[in-house]
C-alpha cells in the first residue's frame, strides 16, 4: 500500500499496530500514508503503534507531522508509540525535531512490544 515513493505495511500483534515504512516519506506521500494509519488504528482498534522506519531513505517534516499525530491520535486513545529502526539520517531528524522526547526508541520489534 501507499503511494509510489512510499509503500507501507501494517500488521496487527495483539494490541499493536506495527507499521513499516519503505521508501520516502515526505510531503508526496504523507496525506496517504496518514489515513492509511488513522484508518488501520481505528478499524484493529489498536492501543499502541510501533513505526518501523528500516526502509526509509527520506524524511521531511511531513513526515514528523506523520508520526506527532498518529502518536496524539493513540494517545487519546490511553496508548503509546515506539519507533525502530532509525537509520543515521532519520535518527538526526528524530533528535533534532524533539521526537525522541516524546516517542521511545527501541532496538527490535521484540523489545518495543514488550515494553508498550
């Protein structure tokens, strides 16, 4: 699924949505790859979400707009996000755009659902 410079893939485990990214998400592929989420969380009725970022080459700020609401969207929700798999370049947009304050990192898939 999504658009043709970002492609996702959403699986249910138990109450988590994991949702891995493979392409670029940025302006083009944000409005698309956002209801694709919104819609998932509401139709699986998940409590947390994990965003898998191991295939992603780019990310701009729409992709932080991305991941700021999907996190506020669980939140309301009385869950939490995770992200793994931050490459160098998504790791540095992560730290410097201040989501590593509100969204935790983990090493694997694992320890992220373990710990949300």
């Amino acid at each position: 699924m999504g658009g043709v410079g970002l492609q996702t893939s959403i699986e249910m485990i138990n109450n988590n949505l994991v949702v891995a990214l493979d392409g670029e998400l940025d302006h083009h592929t944000a409005k698309e790859v956002r209801e694709e989420i919104d819609k998932a969380i509401n139709r699986e009725n998940a409590k947390n979400i994990v965003f898998d970022f191991k295939k992603v080459r780019f990310m701009d700020s729409s992709g932080i707009g991305v991941v700021i609401g999907r996190f506020k969207k669980i939140k309301e929700y009385g869950g939490q996000a995770g992200v793994i798999n931050l490459n160098d370049r998504v790791h540095k947009i992560f730290k410097m755009s201040g989501l590593l304050n509100i969204i935790k990192y983990y090493e694997t898939k694992e320890e992220a659902l373990e710990n949300l």
